[in-house]
C-alpha cells in the first residue's frame, strides 16, 4: 500500500447557507449547511460540524475492524454514539472534544478484556483523531451476547 492517497471531496454552494458535498469517487451527493444553532442555520441536513464527528466515529470502526481481524477477534456486532462539543476558545468556535461511546457484542466473556484493549488500540491508531487537535474521549462498552436457553 502507498504511503500517500489523495481523496476528492468537491462542493456547490446551492442557495441561502446550502451547498452539496460529492465526490468523483462515490456515487452519493450529500446536502450540507449551516447548523440550526447558527444565525441562518438549517435544521435536518448534515453540517460540517456533523461530518467531523462522522468522521472520527466511522474511522474508529473501520480502525477497529482492520485491527480485530488481523487479531481474530471475533464479535457479534459494534455500534457507536459519537457526541462532539463545540465551545468558544479564545474567541473562536472549535470543537474541544469528541466522546466516542462505541458498543461492541462478543459471544465470549473471556474475551472481553481483549476486546476492549482492541478498541482502545483502534482510536490510538485512527488516522483521523490523529489529524486533529481535538480531545478524543473513548468510553468503550462490551457486551456479553445471551444465549439462547
């Protein structure tokens, strides 16, 4: 694998504080804009400040999967909330943390403490928390799967 990708992500502004994200590469077209919480702000699209706590989220799990299959973890499911705060720092707005509460289901009780090593090995390891200042706060859960009786 090389150790430079280049990836295209291009942008038109459509009306008001709306645009449109697409990329050459993909097949969907994403509606972007202004937060609701913002002067103008739309409510119901996806906002940048969306994408980038979309963008740690999904980076912790597609991290997370390289790493538990080249470790022969196996699991049932993962899920994760993701919940990125925006504050004012020294008069400018930045998001200051991401808390990533990602939930992962094993069928092995044994393997828990593994698994949640794993997790934890997967956000050090996220190219994208390690590409911004923001605080990561990682908040694991694993879950024993129910057997059947």
């Amino acid at each position: 694998m090389a150790n430079k990708h280049e990836y295209q992500v291009d942008l038109t502004w459509k009306e008001g504080r709306k645009g449109e994200v697409c990329s050459p590469e993909l097949s969907d077209t994403i509606q972007t804009a202004t937060p609701p919480d913002f002067p103008q702000g739309i409510p119901n699209i996806w906002s940048p400040e969306h994408f980038l706590v979309a963008a740690v989220e999904s980076c912790l799990m597609t991290t997370f999967l390289a790493i538990a299959e080249n470790s022969k973890l196996d699991f049932i499911s993962f899920k994760s909330k993701a919940i990125g705060k925006l504050d004012k720092v020294e008069g400018k707005f930045q998001m200051t943390e991401i808390i990533l509460k990602p939930v992962l289901e094993i069928s092995d009780e044994n393997n828990a403490e593994r698994a949640k090593r794993i997790i934890e090995k997967s956000e050090k390891a996220c190219l994208i928390s390690n590409s911004i200042k923001t605080k990561i706060i990682l908040e694991p859960e694993i879950v024993i799967a129910s057997v059947g009786v």
